[in-house]
C-alpha cells in the first residue's frame, strides 16, 4: 500500500470521508485523493514524494504561485507581532482601501473569514436592507454552505447529492427555509423577467456567480447580465455579485470591470487572502451602513480581519497588481487551453475549452455550454478517465467535471508545455 492510501485510511477514522471539504475526496473520479507534503510556485509534492503540476491551486487563492517569497515573507513578520488581537489594526484599513480602489462599486467592507461567511452575511443584509425574504440564485452556482443557498448548489454538491428541483441541495436544510429561494436557469433571460413581472417586489437580493464556476467554467451573456441589473434596479432588490472565485482572478478588478457591471454587494474570497482563511463582502456605504453597529443587521467574527490573513492578503494584492501580471497569466492559460484543444483535435476527440485570466474550463463536448443542463450533458466518464492518466503523468486537475480549474503567473511555458505533453498522451489512450 502506498502511503497516501495509508494516509487515506487512517484520516477516514477521525475525520468523515478522510477530508475536510467534501470535494477532496475523488468521490466523482476514484481513486485515492494525494496527500500534500509541501508545494513551490506551480508544484506540489505528494505524501510520496511525487511531483504534481498544480491546475486547481488551492481551487483558486494561490494566483502568485505556491509558498511566494515576498508572501511568506509578509505572513512571517505578521505573526512574530502575535497572530490575533481581537482589536482592530491597520493593515485591515489598508486592506479595505485597497478593494475599494480596485473595484470601485465597493464604498465600504467588512472582512470575514471564509467564502461561505460573505455570503450568508451578504444575504443576510440584502434582506435586512429591503425588509424582503425572496432571493433568486441560479442552477449550478455555489455560493459557500449557508443553508438558504444550499439549492441546486453546483460543483461539490453535484457530484455528492440528490439535486432535485425545489429540494434542498443537502440534508439538514428546512425545506421552510429555502422556499425563499428561487432557482433559475443561468443565462435565461426570460425565466428572469417572467418572475420579476410576477413577485419582483418581494426579490430582496439577485445572487449569481457573474463567471460560473462550479459548474466547470460558464460565462454569462451580456444581455442576461443587462437584465439582472436593470430588473434589480427597477424593483429595488440587491444584485450581489460573488466574486470569491473570480474577484481578483479574472482580472484585478473582477469579473465586474470585464462586464461593466455595478453590484450593489459584492463578495470576495480566495486570492484576497492569498491562501489564509480571508474573504469579505461589500458595496454600497447605504447597504452596508446597516450592519452592526451602526445597524440592526447583525454580523461578526472573532478572527474576522486576522492580522496574518491581512498580510498575506496585502501583499498578494501588491503582487498582482504589478504591470503586466493579468496580461502574462491571460496569455499563458490561453496558450495552456490552446495546445489542449489542438491535442484533443489531432486525436480525434470532441473538446471544448474556454478560460478568462487565470480560469479555465475543458468540456468533453463539441461545444462550450452555456448552461448548467448543458455541462451535465458533456462526457463525465471520458473526463474521469482523462483526469486519472493526467494525475498518473504528475498532472493535478479538479477531481470533477463540475469544477473550473486555476493558474497561477508561476505557469511559465516550460509547466504548460509539460500539461500539453501530457494531455496528447492522455488523449491517445481514451
Ligand atoms: C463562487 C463561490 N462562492 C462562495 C464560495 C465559498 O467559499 P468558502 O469555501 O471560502 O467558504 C466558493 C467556494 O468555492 C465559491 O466558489
């Protein structure tokens, strides 16, 4: 038995399915997930000492590569000060700033610790805001684990539960709970305008994925994005973008400054923190002037705006905001999505590819889908095969074809080169 099975087994004693996040556990594709020992730039290495090229990156924080100097440098001097005070520093000043300055539909945020928190707490004020229970979220999206978003919840829940419609996405959710929730088919602009005209003064908040990712890599029209933001508008409802996965990954401004989009909440997560539990949601100063304490809506954290998070967040955002950096991830994931395309073609195989910065997504199927019904209808099984010659030739995807996958400016042409060599042997196998 290799060691990362004997890892496998023993973590399966004390920990439910022997991780920490349900994805992790190869459940879709088989086999037996790699334990990590250490990793650099685009690399990490397994509990046998195997080499892996990273395409997942932490699923999307670790956009400067793995263990960067200047980073590692930043967190270490952060934490001799102590690694939390429970008091407020200026780091999170500085941090705040700086989002503000990057994505200028944001005047004001609050810092959190996880995805899920920015969320839940975006909802959650959305609704004190409007004095409205209603929200419309679409099929496939994932926005973190709070129990109003658990429906057709994307990625993670694809792969493991029963997503019926009108039906929570997991058990523990009261269906009382997510009758406030409806679901629509991304990319659907009449389904949009056809509830608004019905119940659009019950709407408290819009919450979408503005480039899906956890239903492999979607991109919304730009008339569906016209709509939502005209429909919010007209019936007072709060559009909340979330840009966990794309903030700061798509572009430096997000997914927003591609579309020329202003949320009125925004949430972000992932590469802000550079890999630390940090994520945060904001936007308008006369939304989030409803949050306690200088509101009734209430929200809070004890670790919330960690000085060590801080600083791997600071410094990541000084990393990427250097010139040229969004320019050469754009260029290399391309050139990466190009020769995959070009190696599928030579053998024969229906593929599509599609990627924005540093986000990818590959279909088994002649097309990129538009749609959450479209990506299920792609090649699982030709994906699952194709995901275990790559991880045999030291290649890490997203162990499902519901995910996007990640890279990060540490992908320079030698490590695409490698993955394209890789693919082309793969896909004589399939
Ligand atoms: C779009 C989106 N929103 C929210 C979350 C939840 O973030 P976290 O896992 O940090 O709770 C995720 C996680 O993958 C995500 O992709």
């Amino acid at each position: 038995m290799g060691q990362n099975e004997i890892l496998f087994e023993r973590a399966q004693k004390t920990i439910p399915g022997g991780v920490n996040s349900p994805v992790r556990a190869f459940r879709q594709v088989g086999g037996t997930p790699r334990f990590v020992t250490r990793a650099q730039g685009p690399y990490f290495w397994d509990a046998e000492d195997k080499r892996y090229i990273d395409l997942i990156m932490s699923w999307g924080p670790m956009i400067a590569g793995h263990a960067h100097p200047e980073i590692v440098e930043a967190v270490k001097k952060a934490a001799e000060t102590s690694f939390s005070y429970g008091a407020p520093t200026e780091g999170e000043i500085e941090l705040a700033e700086r989002i503000c300055q990057i994505m200028p539909s944001v005047e004001q945020v609050r810092m959190v610790s996880s995805g899920t928190e920015a969320t839940m707490s975006a909802l959650r004020l959305a609704r004190g805001y409007t004095g409205r229970d209603l929200i419309i979220k679409f099929e496939g999206c994932y926005h973190g684990h709070a129990d109003s978003l658990l429906v057709k919840a994307g990625s993670g829940l694809l792969t493991f539960a029963d997503s019926t419609q009108n039906a929570p996405s997991s058990g523990g959710v009261p269906h009382d709970l997510v009758k406030h929730t409806l679901v629509l088919p991304y990319n659907d602009v009449a389904a949009l305008e056809e509830v608004f005209a019905k119940q659009g003064n019950q709407v408290a908040a819009v919450i979408l994925e503005p480039i899906a990712g956890n239903m492999n890599l979607i991109k919304p029209s730009q008339a569906f994005l016209a709509a939502m933001r005209s429909l919010t508008s007209q019936y007072g409802s709060v559009l909340i973008y979330d840009e966990v996965m794309t903030g700061f990954r798509v572009a430096l401004g997000g997914a927003q400054s591609l579309q020329g989009i202003a949320p009125d909440l925004t949430c972000l997560g992932k590469v802000m923190g550079g890999g630390m539990p940090m994520a945060a949601f904001g936007g308008k100063k006369e939304i989030m002037s409803k949050l306690a304490p200088l509101g009734n809506v209430y929200q809070a954290g004890t670790l919330s705006g960690n000085p060590v998070a801080v600083a791997a967040g600071l410094k990541t955002l000084e990393i990427i905001s250097r010139a040229g950096f969004y320019e050469s991830l754009t260029r290399q994931t391309e050139k990466l999505m190009a020769g995959l395309k070009q190696a599928a073609d030579e053998a024969g195989i229906p593929f599509a590819v599609d990627s924005v910065g540093g986000m990818l997504g590959f279909y088994f199927a002649d097309q990129v889908p538009t749609s959450f019904e479209a990506v299920t209808k792609t090649n699982i099984e030709a994906f699952k095969k194709f995901f275990h010659l790559m991880l045999d030739q030291g290649v890490y995807l997203a162990p499902s074809a519901y995910e996007a996958g990640f890279t990060s400016i540490a992908h320079d042409d030698a490590v695409v080169g490698e993955i394209i060599a890789a693919a082309k042997n793969a896909f004589k196998k399939l």
